[in-house]
C-alpha cells in the first residue's frame, strides 16, 4: 500500500470528525439550545432587576445618612431626644 492511499484515509477520517461535530453543534443550536440561552437571559434580567432594587435601596440610606451628618448638632440632638422621649 503507498502513501497516499493512507493519506487519502487520514483526510476522509478528519473531514467525517469534522462535519459530525459540525452537525451536532447545529442540532444543539436548533433544538435546545435555544431554549436554554431564553432561560438564562430571564434569569439574567431578573438577577439585574433585583440588583437595581438593591441599589436603589441603598441610595435611599446614603441620602439619609448624609441628611444626618450634615444637619446641625442641635437639630440632630433634638432628633434624638424626641425619639428617647417618644
């Protein structure tokens, strides 16, 4: 047997390898694919959404906070003591 004829057996292997692994990736992306990439993206948004609350939530904190530190001693003593008294 020559050279080529195993050549010609080494090309014909690589090629089949090649187009079966072309075929599956084309039939994962068609069928099921999809779908799961769908669910990811939802669970995605919903992941964003939830952290855009949370932020929001603590934008809310900070603007109470500096409210608190830049008020004046005796307002915020005030505060303070109306809460104990309350």
């Amino acid at each position: 047997m020559s050279m080529t004829f195993w050549v010609a057996i080494c090309v014909i292997v690589v090629v089949s390898v090649i187009a079966d692994s072309i075929v599956k990736i084309v039939k994962a992306s068609t069928s099921g694919g999809g779908k799961g990439m769908q669910e990811r993206m939802a669970n995605m948004e919903e992941d964003i959404a939830i952290t855009e609350q949370e932020l929001d939530d603590a934008r809310k904190r900070i603007e109470v906070l500096e409210k608190i530190v830049t008020d004046d001693k005796s307002q915020l003593s005030k505060q303070i003591d109306d809460l104990a008294n309350g």
